[in-house]
C-alpha cells in the first residue's frame, strides 16, 4: 500500500482531517466512535466518495469488499477496514 500509516492513531488524524476537509468539520472533532450517518451526516453517496478518496490516497483499488458501504457505520469501521486490506 502506497503512503498507508502503520500505526492507529496516526492513519485516524489524516481520516479526521480527510473528513474533516470533505463534510466541513474541525478535525478535532471527529471521534472513532462517530456513527457516519447520525452524527456526520453522510448519506451513501457521500460514503462512496470518502471510500474512493482514501482508497486513491492510500494507493490501494477499490475492491468489491470497499465498495460494501453498508459495512462502514462509525470512523472506527473505516480505519478497521484500511487496516485490513494493508494487512492482506
């Protein structure tokens, strides 16, 4: 994987800052625990834009597995799944 943080908390600042830039939140504000829909509002489309940008960002294709958005519900899921695909 091209540029992917090995390392939790590291790869959850650049998500807080990727989600942050994208739905118009300080970063900060963004916790692991945050439902992506209730609290942040994304809707499925939305999903589906975060997922193609990380999935460019980290150099990593867009596998059938990524694209299961209903698997994403909290900022947690999204960095569990990159992990994931970095280890396999």
């Amino acid at each position: 994987m091209n540029n992917l943080p090995t390392d939790r908390a590291v790869l959850l600042k650049e998500i807080q800052e990727l989600f942050g830039a994208t739905l118009g939140y300080p970063a900060e504000s963004i916790s692991e625990d945050q439902d992506l829909a209730v609290d942040l509002g994304m809707d499925s489309l939305r999903k589906a834009e975060l997922v193609t940008l990380l999935a460019r960002r980290y150099g990593f294709p867009e596998p059938q597995e990524m694209l299961d958005l209903s698997r994403f519900t909290t900022v947690s899921s999204v960095l569990d799944a990159i992990l994931e695909f970095k280890d396999s």
